[in-house]
C-alpha cells in the first residue's frame, strides 16, 4: 500500500473553504446540509469490509464531519440496483446508489428513472481549482452519457479488460506482447509446444465467454458494430462474411484445445486460480483479476497484461466504470449530487487506486503497479464499453441469448455456423417480442 500524505494546515482550509463555496452556491435559500438536506440515504454496492467499501466509509465519514449531512448508508453489495428496482415499483428509493455503468442503465435510464447530473459536472471539485467534468475526461462518455447525452453517471472507478499473464514465467511475452491475432496465435501454439496450457477461461461464467465473442467482433465491425448488429430486427447482418470469419477464430480457440483442461466443467474461481498459481497462460479479464487472484497466486508472479489482439484495424480497448447515480425519485439529490463530487476530490479518490487496487478516471492519480500495463491503455487508445454495449442496451438479449451461445462456441458445443444460425433465429424472436 503507497503512502497518501497527510493534508497540511493550508490544504485542509483550502478544501474546507472550496466545500462550503459549494455547498452554498447549490443550496442558498434552503435550510439543512448539502443541497438543502439533512441527510441522504445510500445503497452501496460494496460490503463495508472490501476495499472499496472502506474507502467508500472513509470519505462518508468524512463528508459527514465538514457538511453536517447526515449519510445513511446500506452496505447492501452487488444486488443493490435489483433492491432499486423493486424499490421503483413501490418502497422507499434511496438516494445515491453506484454499480457499473450497464448495471445502472439498464436500471434507471431505458424507463426515465434517473436523474440528470450535468449540474454535478459543473461543480468545483472541493479542495481544488477543477470542477467534476475536468477531472472526468471526455473519454468516459460512453459509459456516463444516454444515448441523447444527458448525464445519468458520475464515474469513479475504471475497469480495463486485458489479457492476464505472469511475465516472470513469459518474459518473452513481456518484452514484445502479441499485437496481432496472428501473433497471438502463433504464441498460444508456442505454448502448447513447450508442454504448457495456453488459455484459463471459467466458463461456467458465461459474461466472462461473452468478452472473447463480443470483442472480437468489435475488432471486426468496430467499435458500435456489435450493438448495430443486434439492433436489426432482421439479424441479417449475421451473415455477413467477416462475422462468421470473427465467430470462427473464437471457435478454433476451443478446436485447438488451448484452453486449460476442466474449464469446461469446474467452478468460478477454479480455474482463474489455476491461471494465478501459473498452469496456463494468459486469461482474459477485467483489472481486478491481480486483486482478486492475488491471495492464491504462485509466489513471484509478476502481473502484465496486453490488449486484446487486432484483427485489422481497430485496436480500441474494452473497458467499464463503476459510478454513482441518483434516482429520479429521490428526495435528497442534492445531497446526494455535493457528496459525488466530494468523493472526485484527489486525495480521497486516490485511495481507489492505493488502497483498493483499482484504476480511477482521474489521470492525475497514482496507479497500482500491476495495472500499470492496463492504465497506459486505458490512457492511449479508444474505450469501447465491454460487449460494445449490449449488456448495457439489450440486456435480455445478451444474457439469455448471446451470452449462453458464447459458452456453447468457446466450450466446442457449437461451430460458428451454428452459432450465426441459432443467434440470428434468437434475434428475430427477441425483436418480434420487444419491436
């Protein structure tokens, strides 16, 4: 864990004074705290004992001594969105809630249930010269925007999705990562020669066999293309020749046997452990995997990672942001609004980074040294939301139709012939019953 320094005497007055510049300009006329309100209510997609969740505390506890707002907090973890929408349809709403991007649009955007934070954007960041819409670059739009541009996120974490390996085991990959399919290919079959297991995949996760279909049909359509694709209610785009082609380079991965042997029928987190205790290769993965295989890992590993390799062009990065939003019923949103941007201050959002282990959207801010391959990326190329947005859009469609398809083709039940024929017989159905 890195050092954060404490606040001197002249910083502490500084983010004192810029909070309750603030807070007065967004609640003059009104009684109470931030926003005019006493209090807010939150419900966390953390439990209070992860990382996350205590950096989350840490910041309530503090926002709570300097504004006098009064934080009710639920540690309710990852189902919070599903307690929000039984919420919506009659219950007590909260306030503040925070989830990844998809999660939160599917939620609250498609059925008008949020609210719009571009005023959040317009705010000073308390202790600084930078208001909100500064700190968060233009680049993270796409997981923080409608589809009409309004402002539905307030991102605070960021998710990068790469390919894994131990470069302590492949200082060869490490030196020149592949670029390329064809490149990576001939990697993975230097593996297989060398008595080693190429891929880790837990496939009995099928949003995890969704990343490998998903992406590479990015690379070939480009970013957009996918969720294009599956907004034709003829799902005549399945036929096209370059589909099929991206389809069957994720087939063969399976026909060639480079996945670990047993990911086809073991539990999550089975075989990202196997990954993390050096029997394969690489594993495909969002930037908590160091994190979340960091208890098991062999000793030494050292964690890089390389983007997706490139089947033509495009070479834009998948990635995801976790974020606060507020929905559209709330009572306290102001409040809710001036903790947002309490939160975006750098000395407590860096603690994202140096105490959670985890990319912020802030590029002023430290980075964990095993995700520093991944923040370069996050850095240098084009973000596509993962899935291209699918799960975020068509949600239903993606998780009972392309995701369970996806483990059938990466598990060799299927050939990508297949796959585009029963897809294109699923989309037909889906937009028959939602058009």
């Amino acid at each position: 864990m890195r050092y954060r320094p404490r606040l001197t005497t002249a910083t502490a007055l500084l983010a004192t004074a810029a909070l309750s510049a603030v807070l007065t300009a967004c609640s003059a006329g009104d009684e109470g705290g931030a926003g005019g309100a006493d209090g807010f209510t939150y419900w966390s997609m953390w439990q209070e004992s992860e990382p996350q969740g205590k950096v989350v505390a840490a910041a309530i506890a503090e926002f709570e001594q300097e504004t006098g707002v009064d934080v009710q907090v639920e540690w309710q973890g990852r189902d919070n969105v599903t307690k929000l929408v039984a919420a919506l349809r009659g219950g007590d709403v909260p306030d503040l809630v925070d989830q990844q991007y998809f999660t939160i649009k599917n939620a609250i955007v498609g059925n008008d249930q949020y609210t719009d934070l571009a005023d959040v954007y317009d705010m000073p960041v308390p202790g600084e010269e930078q208001t909100v819409g500064e700190v968060v670059p233009a680049k993270y739009d796409p997981f923080t925007t409608t589809d009409e541009g309004a402002r539905f996120l307030v991102p605070y974490e960021v998710i990068a999705y790469t390919l894994w390996y131990d470069a302590a085991r492949l200082p060869d990959v490490a030196a020149q990562p592949p670029a390329t399919w064809e490149e990576f290919t001939q990697v993975l079959a230097a593996s297989e020669a060398a008595g080693r297991n190429p891929l880790a995949l837990d496939a009995d996760i099928a949003g995890y066999t969704e990343y490998w279909t998903s992406t590479a049909l990015v690379r070939t359509l480009g970013p957009g293309g996918f969720r294009e694709l599956v907004s034709q209610p003829d799902a005549a785009g399945w036929d096209r020749p370059e589909v099929r082609d991206a389809l069957g380079k994720i087939a063969g991965l399976a026909a060639q046997g480079w996945f670990i042997p047993g990911y086809d029928s073991s539990k999550f987190p089975a075989v990202q452990s196997r990954w993390a205790q050096g029997e394969a290769d690489f594993l495909y993965m969002g930037s908590w995997a160091p994190t979340e295989t960091g208890s098991v890992a062999a000793e030494g590993v050292e964690y890089r990672s390389f983007n997706f390799p490139t089947f033509g062009s495009d070479d834009s990065l998948p990635a995801s942001a976790i974020g606060f939003a507020v929905p559209k019923s709330a009572e306290n949103a102001g409040a809710a609004k001036e903790f947002m941007a309490f939160f975006l201050n750098a000395d407590r959002l860096a603690k994202i980074s140096t105490e959670a282990n985890n990319l912020t959207p802030r590029s002023d801010l430290p980075v964990p040294p095993q995700l520093v391959d991944a923040n370069e990326l996050v850095s240098g190329k084009e973000l596509h939301p993962i899935a291209d947005g699918v799960a975020a859009t068509y949600a239903d469609f993606s998780r009972e139709s392309f995701q369970p398809l996806s483990a059938q083709l990466l598990t060799g039940g299927i050939t990508a012939d297949q796959f585009v024929e029963q897809i294109k017989a699923k989309q037909v159905d889906y937009w028959k019953a939602n058009g």
